[in-house]
C-alpha cells in the first residue's frame, strides 16, 4: 500500500467566520472557535454531513444578544457539532440551563493548537470558565492520513470550588435535506438514524420517546437486526436509548453517504435521562417552548453521545473519546466495526468445495481487503487479497472462492494505509444452499 498526502493544518475563512481547517486528500474538518468552538463542517470529498444555518453564517453576537430572554427562541443554532453539560433541564442546579449559554454553547472559544505533521494533524479549542455550571470544557480534533476518521477528545475541567456532578454530551447537526424540482430545499426521507437495541433494555420498546408523540411514525424498531431505525419525516421528536454497542450511524440513502460514531460504553456508568448513552433529536414540524419549527426550512437530525455521570472535585478533569467515520455507503447501516459500515451483511453460501460470497459495505481507511479463513479453534488457515479498498468507494462484494481445507468460519479484514493496523470488517460461516 502506498500513502498519499500529508495532513493539512492551517487558519482560513469559513461563511465569514475566522477558523481553522484540518484536512487531507479525504476529509476536510472545519473548526469556529468563535461560535462555542464548533465543527462546522466534515466534509467527505465533495460531500458535506454537517447542517450549517444560512441565516447565521458568519455571524457573532453579545454574550447578552447570544442569552436573549433565555427561552429557546433566542438560541442561536449555527449547527455543527458541540458539547454540553448533561443533564439538560430548568428545575435545579444540578441541571443545564440551556440552550441558550452565552458562554459554553456560543461563547468565544479559545484556539489553543492547530498543528500538523506528514501523518497527522490537530486542533484544539478551550471554553471561558463557566460561573454557572463550574467547568471549563475542552475539545480536541485530530485526523489522519489516508483515512476519514477523525478522534474526538472532550474534557471537563472543573473551575470552581465545589464538586460537580456532569455527564459530557456531544451533539451534532447532521443535514437532512435534498433539493426539489425547482431548486427549493426539502426534508429527504432517505435520511435515517440506526442504533443497536440493548437486548436488556430498561424502555419497554427499547427506546424512550423524550420529547414529542409517543407514536412518532419516524421511530421505529427492526427486531429481526435488533436495531432502533429512525426515518427522517421532518416530525418534532426526540429519543433516548441506553445501547451498550457503542456506536450510531446516520444514512443520506438518497446520495449514498453514511457518518458514523464509535464510542466507548460504561458497563455499570450511571448515565443521565433515565440511563441514556445515545439520543436522537429531529426538527421538523411542531413546537417546542416558544419555537415554532413548522415556519423554518430547519432540515436536521441530530446524533447524540452521552458520557457517564461523573463527580468532578475542584481542579480535576474528566474525560470522553469518540471515533468519527465517513464513507460511501448505498444505504440504511446495519452494522458498524472499527473498519466500516456494512449495509448487506456478509453471507457465505457453500455449492460443494465453494462459497459465495456476498455483502455490501463501507470503509473508513484505505488500504487493502483480505478474505481470512479459521479453523473451528479460530486459527487462521489462509488468507488471500480481495483488492484496495477507499472511503470514497462502496465495496459490493459478490464472487465465489474455493473453501480451503479446515476451513470453518470467514471474515473480512482491512488493512489500513493509515496506521498499518489490521480491523475485522464482517465474519460469517458458510451454510448450504
């Protein structure tokens, strides 16, 4: 495998606003540290995921005008992605106050590294201290070669003088839109949330409806894959799941592009919003507070990841990591690993001493595609090249190959350009016709 080029770092304008952009020849990743130190853009080639509001492009407000009157009408939803205290609410201390804060959400961010070498490259961005909730929260982007993943690093650091007790929750703004016949923007059903199911959920439907109808058409659950599907109708809604499979993945079907996050999960965390460690939210027709979304053209989903509910003593710091993925991908995500998305679950059907094989995928690296083939203790027998492989390329998979002797199970295993490392992709034992 050959590398391509470096990883790019350096400060340039975006809709108007000062920023700083990573990239390489794959992704391009866009950072505002004015705006509460967003990612305002991740784009995959051509292809941008993030929702950017046009009516506030390139715009900087008070930290009084950013307040307003404190109802959720005068937040200022630039899109992207940030974090927030969790858990949200308006009856105690205890609780986030917001949107809107003048000083987390949309405060001026400090930019504290944005650097790069041939293999990688990073930005970094500090909040103001918060009086309010006592934490000051730092946020931590890094990207490498040949790849579309980026690491994403979160910190509390508590600035008071009293322990705090927060959860740190991310959450972006994923667009939701395709354009009619006459150019105006729509909402695109083809757009669609998946999250595996906790088979031991404490929700009797194993999710919990947050906000809006209890029988959202837009929620819905496939129990043959164990997965939670929620279809964008452009319906108000919100939903909290407590899956223990540590990722969430967001389809535009009607382009063939897929983003996905990998996160870590705390078995035995005590988790904000009744247990939840993924949510959904999508604007769409309704009200919420004083907002009417039905007189917006606001075509959104969001994705979001909730950390374990931590006390956090004066000075110290705690962490939350996730892993970002883009790739081509023609359809609703099955199933995520750390090398990419599957689509069509791999099968393997025998006809004598063969199999086919078939699946349909999409990867996060490039590199090299490799069929293994283990024994009954899991030992590799043989392996052989499938072909290159590169986010900006769906990988259909449909041949017949010869079925080695001893050989019991399969998987598809990736090869990364980007850091050597090889990642199981998808395994399956053969059955018979």
């Amino acid at each position: 495998m050959t590398a391509s080029g470096p990883c790019h770092a350096y400060e340039s304008p975006f809709h108007g606003w000062s920023a700083a952009v990573l990239e390489n020849d794959l992704i391009r990743l866009v950072a505002v540290p004015d705006i509460g130190g967003r990612i305002m853009a991740y784009d995959l080639g051509p292809y941008p995921f993030l929702f950017v509001d046009p009516d506030l492009a390139g715009k900087l407000f008070s930290a009084e005008e950013n307040q307003g009157d404190g109802s959720l009408a005068a937040w200022k939803n630039y899109g992207g992605d940030k974090t927030w205290p969790a858990p949200q609410g308006w009856d105690n201390e205890q609780q986030w106050h917001g949107p809107p804060d003048p000083v987390l959400d949309t405060g001026r961010y400090t930019l504290d590294d944005l650097s790069a070498g041939s293999a990688t490259a990073s930005v970094q961005m500090t909040s103001p201290p918060d009086p309010r909730t006592g934490v000051q929260i730092t946020r931590r982007f890094t990207i490498i070669r040949d790849s579309s993943r980026v690491a994403v690093d979160l910190s509390f650091t508590n600035v008071s003088d009293k322990t705090k007790c927060w959860s740190i929750w991310d959450v972006i703004q994923l667009r939701a839109e395709r354009r009619d016949e006459n150019g105006r923007r729509r909402y695109d059903p083809a757009c669609t949330i998946t999250v595996p199911i906790n088979p031991q959920s404490r929700f009797p439907r194993g999710y919990n409806v947050m906000f809006g109808d209890e029988n959202n058409p837009q929620w819905q659950v496939d129990e043959a894959r164990g997965l939670f599907v929620g279809r964008y109708l452009w319906e108000i809604g919100k939903v909290g799941l407590d899956s223990t499979a540590g990722w969430i993945a967001f389809s535009q079907g009607s382009e063939g592009y897929a983003f996905v996050e990998l996160f870590a999960v705390e078995g035995e965390g005590d988790y904000p919003d009744e247990g939840a460690t993924v949510e959904c939210w999508t604007v769409g027709a309704g009200q919420v507070a004083n907002l009417d979304y039905a007189e917006t053209d606001i075509y959104l989903m969001e994705a979001e990841l909730l950390g374990p509910l931590l006390d956090i003593a004066p000075g110290q710091t705690i962490n939350f990591s996730a892993t970002w993925g883009v790739c081509r991908c023609p359809g609703l995500v099955v199933d995520v690993t750390d090398a990419g998305c599957t689509v069509q679950s791999l099968k393997a059907v025998a006809q004598g001493q063969y199999v086919r094989l078939t699946g349909k995928f999409g990867l996060f690296d490039r590199g090299e595609s490799f069929l293994i083939w283990l024994d009954e203790d899991k030992e590799e027998v043989s392996r052989h090249s499938l072909g290159s492989v590169d986010p900006l390329a769906i990988v259909t998979l449909d041949s017949i190959v010869p079925i080695p002797a001893y050989g019991e199970n399969l998987e598809i295993r990736i090869v990364s350009a980007a850091d050597g490392r090889e990642r199981r992709l998808a395994g399956a034992s053969p059955v018979h016709a």
